[in-house]
C-alpha cells in the first residue's frame, strides 16, 4: 500500500488536536521510554488499540528491538530482540512501507514476530515506518484485540504521528546517546579514581562493580586471578544482586573446562550464551537465577595473563560490542592495579621479613651466650661432635637429647655452620620460654585482626628460617594440639598463618632438643608418636657435664677471661685447691651452672687471685651427701608438694604451678621417678 502523503484536518477536528499535543510532546527533552508512554496515553484519544509497539534497528546484528506498551500505557516493556527479516517491523523498516495485518493468526510471513504479536491477544496489527530526514530509524505499530485498525484515514494519521514520534525519537537517541557517553566517562573516572586511591582491590571490588553497573546491566561479577602452582583460576572476589550471605559459586575454575578459562587461555573477551554456560559454568546458573549471558575479560599486564573480569547478566543483549570495549578499558586498569598491588605487596613483605629478621638478629646478638664454640677435648664431648659432623652435611632432622644447661644449642649451632644452609638464618625459639597462647603465633605468625590483639600482620619463625635452620629448645613442651601443625611443616614443608587461608612453602631444615623423656610421654599420650618418630631421626645425647669432668678446667680458664674482661678485671691465678673442687662438683645445672657460678667469682675477687665462694659448693655438697642424690631431693619435694595439694596436678593451685612446671613435665617427672599414689595420699 503507497503511503499517504496527505491528511484531511477538517475531517477529524479531535485527531488535529491529538496531533498538536504530540506535537508539544516530542518537542520536549525526554528518554524514549518516557516518550512511548506520553505517545500512547494520547494517542489513546484518537484511535482504539491495546498494544503500541516502537521497533529499531540494530545494525550490527541485523535485528530489530521492540519496546512495548500494553493496555493504559504506564509501563514499557522490551520484548526480546526479533531478526529483522522474520518482523512485521523489520519489513517496514526495509521496504518504508506501511503494513496492516487484519488476522495475525493467520499470518504465515513473519513467524517468530506474529508471535510475540499474537502473545499479547492482538488480534489485527498496524505498522507505520520511523523514518526522518537523515535516517531510518524502525517502526512504529497499533494493535487491536477486537476492532480491526488501520482503515485509509487511520493510515493518514498514524503517518502524521510517525513522522512526529521519528523526530523525538532521533532527539531522544541523540540525547540519550551523549547521556551514555557521559555516564561511561563518569564511570571510568570513578573506576580510576577508586583504583588509584586504595591498593587493596578485593575491598574495593564490590564498588567497582556498582560503578559498572550504572552503564552495563550486569548481575554478578567475579574476579578470578590465576593460581599457577595449581594451574587454576582461584576467586578472588565477588560482587552479586541482590547481596549474597554465602557464595557458593566455585572457588576454583578449571582452565580449559570453565568459560572464564577459556577467555584467560585464548587472552580475548568471550561472550558466553545460556546454552554454553550450562556446560562451562553450571555453577553460576545454579546460584544466580535467570542468567543469560556471561562475559569474560582476560587481564592482562607487563607480566602477562593475571586472571579474568567476568560478568554475568539477567539480559541476553546486556554485552554488547560497545559494552565490551567498555569492559575491556576497565580490565585493563584493573590489571595495572593488580601489577601494582602485587608490587607493593612483595615490597612491603620484604620489608616486613627484613625488619622481622633484624630485630630478631639483634635479638640474637643480646642473647648471645658468652662463648661462640664449644669448649672441651674429652672422649665424650668428642663424640657428640663427631655425630655433629655426620648429621651436618644432611637435611635430616636432629634430636638433641640432654639435661638442662649442657649447650643443645651449642652443638645445634655447630651443625648448621658445617651444613650447606650455613649462609642462611639460624632461627631459634624456646618452645617452654613462650605462653601456650602465643606460640602458635610465635612459631607460625599470624595475619592483622586474627587474634585480639593482633594489630599487624606477624611473621613467625618458620618463615624467618626459610632456607636456614630452625631451632626448637624444649620441644617435648609442645602442647598437643599444636603437634599436629608442626608434623604437617616436617612432612610437606607448608603451613598457614593465623587468620589465612593462603598455604605458605618454606624449606627448612629443623633441629629439636629437649631435657624430657619423649618416649615416656609417648607412652602417656602427652606427645605424639608420629612427630617423635619424625623428630628422632637422628637423635644426639648431650652428656651431662659430671661426665666429662675433664672439660671442667678448661670452661673454667675460658669463663674467666670472658668475664675478666668485660667487667674490667685482671685475674690471672686460679688456686689449685679451689680447681679441684670445681673439678669435684657434680654441677647438677652443668655448663649453665659452672658460667654463673664464675661469673660470681670474678665480681667477688678484688685481686689477681680467683675468688671462689667454696662455702657454696660445700653446703650443697654436704646436704647432696646427706639425702645422697639430688634426684632424691627433687623427689621427696614433689611429693611433698603433691601432699600439700592433695594430689591436683592441673589448675592454678595444682602441684605443677607450686612447682613452676608444665603439666605434662611434671607427670612425665612423676612417672620417671616412681612417685605412686600412695605416697601423697595416705
């Protein structure tokens, strides 16, 4: 039918004035949506119809995306889009015809968009070409569910209300096409002024997507960065609508089975339909309802392939290509951000780790014992040393086994300068010296806000003796439940801090000591078997200085000069009678005891000669005759502690705090000792 160039005003005076307030109507600044709401409540005046249709053409993939109003008009509604060449729209828009269907249900030209047509009970449909000067634009369409439309005279007004509607529309599209550009400018400024002013991203993550999400109707969005130990993508964070309590959207994403992998694999943005995600990404249909697209954005750096921006969408159409290279613009600051991040992060952990080492060097350097080798020739200490020798060259855990004071760490020094981690730290901790509380922290470190307390991020010890050697005096004191952690970093040489979840390597190679009886407590169920078997590879016994009493003069001589010196003294003579009580003495604290005890002895002699409190010796000797061992003595005191307290071990007023020992030693001491029962509760 040829389009009809002309209209009769006076025919139909209401139809003249229906035009004039189209007229005032389109020449108002308004979005489109607006305009088909304000076209169909006054176009409802002139002409019967239920269903205003304004169709537009989609070049790039040849389709036509209809907007609708049904019955008042109030709300407008987009149907899906429809191919060009299968619409009632789509013909008008290429022939810039008219077109009337009187019977929609039995039209057979346009299948898929009679349709959607007869969906809304249309039953005759009229469509008139959106068309202006400089372009074409769509199609504009009344449907009746009962009436037929579109007779000669309707054709002529609804053309005079096209050609009105086009020039709004072309407005309105023009205008909301500068609206778009400034929103999306708005947003990468917002994008770039968040990323600059924070370095952590994952905080920053869910108001990037709400950014995004003012220009692109996105309803999920992930950030997966690539774990490349495992050679998977790990979620980094997330951001979905409505807000989620729990995401139970995979953690992990296969890198050839997941469609972000694929788009992190090929390094191109991937757009994924329904169809392919029930395959690729079954886990992100299952937890976000109605998703029909998902967009995948490969990061990509300097250092190459990051991770991917994903996002997911209720809205087949939502990633368009324009979106897309909006997408792309904001990954590619999003992996700058990454780059930077990371940079940051390894320079404030090396920081962090070189302050940590530091302090705990000077730390070392303060405590360091008076002495730095072993002293004595006797058979004995020899063969302490020559184990030394044979377990240094090794990464073979080393137990070293003695009494209190006879120099453990001594020798366990001496076996990481003779090893191959010699250029590497020697890290030592005193596993009874430190609260059972904070040894976990001490031993593993712990993350900001992980403990009350914890106000920064702590490195512990296994992390300081990376690549070196790691020292645990008095192991046997390691409570039970922190055993299990210490047998995982022997095993697979990993652990995790206190408050992550991020697994850290570290080659170390450990040596323990302990004056207990571990295969005692083994057997009480007060030490693992599984981590004494672990610990006694290459078990070392220390002997008590009253065995290798030859040793004792030269100890002397050499703790003498030391203190002489740094308290300013010269004391150059050691009396014969008094080496030889010092030879003489059982010395039941061994080399620790014999340091101080010549310590003292230097601050009181006030001459050239050595003087030795000898009285000292002699009462302690005398009463270790009368009650004929010191073990004796400890002995008769544990019970008679054990009495006082009714046999209660545990507790604050319990016979191992009276005593100043750990629970698990003071058992272990009461069983090595024999103490029954029957002793403290008769």
């Amino acid at each position: 039918m040829a389009p009809v160039s002309h209209f009769d005003f006076e025919a139909d005076r209401h139809r003249y004035e229906t035009l004039l307030e189209l007229a005032d109507l389109v020449a108002r600044p308004q979005s489109v949506t607006d305009l088909m709401r304000g076209v169909s409540e006054r176009l409802r005046q002139a002409i019967p119809f239920q269903l205003l249709t304004c169709a537009f053409h989609d070049p790039s993939r040849n389709t036509m995306k209809v907007r609708y109003c049904e019955n008042d008009g109030a709300s407008v509604k987009d149907f899906y889009d429809v191919p060009a060449d299968d619409a009632p729209c789509g013909w008008v828009w290429q022939t810039q015809e008219p077109l009337v269907i009187h019977d929609i249900a039995a039209e057979t030209r346009f299948r898929q968009g009679c349709s959607i047509i007869r969906e809304t009970g249309v039953r005759t449909y009229c469509c008139i070409p959106l068309t202006t000067a400089m372009k074409r634009l769509g199609a504009l369409g009344i449907g009746c569910t009962e009436s037929p439309v579109c007779n000669e005279s309707d054709l002529r007004f609804m053309q005079r209300v096209a050609e009105l509607v086009a020039l709004a529309i072309e407005n309105a599209t023009n205008g909301e096409a500068l609206n778009a550009e400034k929103e999306r400018l708005q947003m990468l400024l917002e994008v770039s002024t968040a990323l600059l002013s924070h370095r952590e991203l994952s905080e920053l993550f869910t108001a990037i997507s709400a950014s995004i999400r003012k220009v692109v109707k996105q309803d999920y969005a992930s950030l997966h960065l690539h774990d490349e130990e495992n050679q998977v993508l790990r979620r980094y964070a997330t951001d979905r609508i409505p807000p989620a309590s729990r995401d139970t959207i995979a953690e992990e994403l296969s890198l050839t089975d997941s469609a972000p992998g694929l788009a992190f694999l090929h390094r191109e943005t991937r757009v994924f339909r329904r169809d392919e995600l029930k395959v690729l990404h079954p886990s992100l249909l299952d937890n976000v309802d109605g998703v029909l697209a998902l967009c995948s954005i490969p990061l990509v750096s300097r250092r190459g392939a990051l991770g991917t921006l994903n996002f997911a969408s209720k809205e087949e159409s939502a990633f368009s290509p324009q979106n897309q290279n909006l997408l792309n613009q904001i990954a590619g600051q999003i992996a700058a951000a990454l780059d930077n991040a990371r940079a940051y992060h390894e320079i404030a952990a090396l920081k962090d780790k070189l302050s940590e080492e530091k302090v705990y060097l000077q730390g070392e350097i303060r405590s360091q014992t008076n002495f730095g080798e072993i002293i004595g020739e006797s058979p004995a200490l020899g063969r302490v040393l020559d184990q030394a020798k044979i377990a240094a060259p090794s990464d073979a855990t080393v137990l070293l086994l003695g009494e209190t004071g006879t120099g453990k760490e001594l020798v366990a020094r001496a076996i990481h300068r003779m090893s191959r981690r010699q250029e590497a730290p020697f890290v030592k901790m005193n596993c009874a010296a430190i609260p059972t509380g904070l040894l976990e922290s001490e031993l593993f470190g712990h993350e900001k806000g992980a403990f009350t307390g914890a106000i920064s991020r702590k490195v512990g010890r296994l992390e300081l003796a990376d690549k070196g050697t790691l020292f645990l005096d008095e192991v046997g004191d390691i409570p039970l439940e922190l055993q299990p952690k210490l047998l995982r970093v022997l095993q697979d040489q990993e652990f995790e801090r206190l408050g992550s979840t991020r697994t850290i390597r570290v080659n170390i190679r450990l040596i323990a000591a302990t004056n207990n009886d571990l295969v005692a407590a083994v057997a009480q169920k007060q030490f693992r078997g599984d981590l004494y078997y672990r610990l006694n590879v290459f078990p070392v016994r220390i002997p008590p200085l009253r065995e290798r009493r030859e040793d004792i003069p030269g100890l002397v001589h050499y703790f003498l000069q030391q203190f002489a010196r740094r308290m300013n003294r010269r004391i150059e003579v050691i009396p014969d009678s008094v080496m030889e009580v010092l030879h003489d003495w059982s010395w039941p604290g061994n080399v620790r005891e014999l340091e101080n005890f010549i310590e003292r002895s230097v601050i009181l002699s006030r001459g050239e000669v050595l003087n030795v409190p000898v009285a000292e010796l002699a009462a302690g000797k005398a009463q270790l005759d009368e009650n004929q061992t010191l073990e004796n003595l400890e002995r008769e005191h544990i019970v008679r502690v054990l009495r006082e307290t009714r046999g209660v071990i545990a507790g604050p007023r319990g016979a191992a705090a009276r005593l100043g020992l750990k629970r698990t030693t003071l058992q272990s001491r009461i069983q090595r000792m024999g103490i029954s029962t029957k002793e403290f509760r008769s």
